[in-house]
C-alpha cells in the first residue's frame, strides 16, 4: 500500500509539474539539475531548450526541439537500448524497467518521454517550429 502512495504521490507532482505554464526566462536546464540528470546517465539531445520543471521536488524537465518527433526518440532508443518501452495509447515513453505492465511498469522508474505537441508555443512561449516535447522524469534519482 505505501509503494502505491508513493506512486501516486509522485505521478500528481509530476502532472502539476508539467501542467504548470510559464515561458522560462532563461534558455538552460539550472545547473543542478544538469548534474543529476549527468550522474543518472540521461544525454540531453543535441539543442533541446529548456521549457519548465526540475529533477529535485518536481521530478521532471521538460524541453523542446525543432527537430522531428522520430529523430529524437531513436536518440534516445540508441542511448537506452536495455530500456523498455511503453507506446501504447499514443504514448512514446522509454523506461528504465520492464516491459509490459502498462503504467503501473514504468511510474516510479526513470524515463524519457518525446511526443510532438503543437501547443508547445502556446503554452510555453517557444519558437513556432518547436512541436517536440522531450520529458525526462528521475523518480529513482529524485527521491
């Protein structure tokens, strides 16, 4: 029962986190958070920008690139290649754990999220051409 709470305790952090709009007024992940996402072995992809979140407290940073949804995800297939992957339902999210198991799998393990997302310059005041959206979340670093 305690690991369910934790489990739900982290996926609202993670959705107030990345439902939080703000245009970020600097172009950079804060250095701490680069240095965890450094020592949990997470690449950032070549000229992602920096849009919100954290890896400490929020337990996830989200960036965005002009670049094509699917050049980004085999980025990340290349450097995760031992990592699962959940795509059902639409979703593109890699995962440091096993396969199968839908959400339950893959909740409280690191991961790294890429979608395309057309509201990206809505919400978060990035250039126009910016529609994909990487998400890294750490809840194994973070807690």
């Amino acid at each position: 029962m305690q690991s369910h709470t934790k489990k739900i305790k982290f996926i609202t952090a993670l959705l107030l986190s990345l439902m939080s709009v703000g245009v970020c007024a600097e172009n950079m992940l804060p250095a701490k958070d680069k240095a965890v996402l450094e020592q949990a072995g997470v690449p950032l992809y070549p000229g992602l920008q920096f849009v919100n979140g954290a890896i400490q407290g929020e337990m996830g940073v989200r960036f965005a690139t002009a670049d094509d949804v699917e050049k980004v995800r085999e980025f990340y297939r290349k450097a995760f290649p031992s990592w699962a992957l959940n795509d059902e339902y639409g979703s593109w999210i890699l995962y440091n754990g096993e396969s199968g198991g839908g959400p339950m799998a893959y909740m409280s393990k690191n991961q790294v999220m890429v979608a395309e997302n057309e509201n990206l310059q809505a919400w978060f005041g990035v250039p126009e051409d910016m529609k994909t959206e990487v998400v890294i979340a750490l809840p194994e670093v973070a807690n």
